[in-house]
C-alpha cells in the first residue's frame, strides 16, 4: 500500500481561518499593533508585508502595516489574481473618465488633456464600457461593484463589509469576501473575452 499523501495545514476551513487569524495576529505585533487590533472589523482592511530576508528583490525591506482597499486586501492575500484586480482598476478609471473625475481613487488614471468636446467624447465612451461591464455580471454582482467603486462622499471611510451588508443584506462575514471575489472573477472574464475571441479567430 502506497503512503498517505501528506497535506499542508488543517483541512477543515474552520481551523484553516484559525490559523490564518492567529498568523494575522503575530503579523500584527510584528510591526507594533496589539495582538488584538488584529481582531477588529475596523482593521480588516488593514493588511502586514513583512520584511523579505535575505533577498534583493522589489518585496518590503521592512515590516509595515497599510491599509488597503478591499482590492487591494484581497490580492494581497492571494484571494484574487492580478488579472482581477486588473479589471477592477480599468473599470475604476472608466468610471472616473465618465465622471470627468481626475483620480477620484488613486489607481485611476484620467487624461484629461484635448478640447472639451474630446473629453466628453472620451466620458462618454467610458461610460458605455462601464454599462457594458454592469451588464456582463449578475445583478448582485454589479450593485456590488457600484457600490465598491464608485465615490461617494463616503466612500473612503465606509468599512468595505458595511458596504456589503448595506448593498446585499448579507451580515456573514465568512460570506463577504467571496461576493466581492466572485464578482471580480467574472469582471476578468467580461474583459479578456475579447482577447479570446481575438486568439480564437
């Protein structure tokens, strides 16, 4: 008989975020939080990079805690991809270039050089492709993602959970994350369907 397969971590989901919460915790102290600053949903957008050891790379030379869009959270713990949140900073530049918004969020990069007439031309394009991206996801998906991306007088101190319980009505915190992960999954997708339409052409 062949040897079990040895499994890295605790199978079981319950005592998988145990550990994660418990590393969290020691990330915490690490660069001078209580350990039980760790716990509170105020600091959930809160993320820790620890220094790298012994590398020359571009990774933090230091440890440090920053606090995080929820984008940017969930790619920073590997939840989503970089083509994810890829797709959530083009639709938040295309949603800033129909506002005529110059950066209302600082990955959102607007021209906003040329006449104005270019400049409406350009808000209006962007606002096409935002209803075009809306309408590619579910319902739930795209209220979500309006609610996540686009300002309001709010939206920078507004916890990104109270945004989920406020947008879906859903107070489950294991379930808050997904929804918004789900929804950037199927962002990407709307995205690089052209791309595969192209290479399959």
């Amino acid at each position: 008989m062949g040897k079990a397969t040895k499994t890295k971590g605790p199978s079981d989901p319950a005592a998988a975020a145990r550990v994660r919460q418990e590393q969290r915790r020691k990330d915490f102290i690490a660069v001078g939080l209580s350990r039980s600053s760790a716990d509170l949903t105020a600091n959930d957008a809160v993320g820790v990079e620890r220094a790298s050891r012994g590398t020359t790379d571009k990774k933090a030379h230091t440890d440090r805690a920053r606090r995080y869009d929820v984008f940017q959270l969930l790619y920073s713990r590997k939840s989503i991809t970089p083509a994810q949140l890829e797709a959530v900073r083009h639709l938040e530049e295309d949603i800033a270039t129909s506002l005529h918004a110059d950066g209302f969020r600082p990955a959102a990069r607007v021209d906003t050089s040329g006449s104005s007439e270019a400049k409406e031309i350009r808000a209006i394009e962007a606002g096409n492709r935002v209803a075009e991206a809306y309408a590619a996801l579910t319902p739930r998906q795209a209220q979500l993602l309006k609610a996540l991306c686009e300002p309001t007088t709010d939206s920078q101190r507004v916890n990104w959970r109270q945004v989920v319980i406020r947008t879906l009505g859903d107070h489950r915190k294991a379930q808050q994350a997904d929804y918004v992960i789900l929804a950037c999954e199927a962002l990407a997708n709307h995205y690089a369907a052209p791309r595969r339409s192209k290479q399959a052409a």
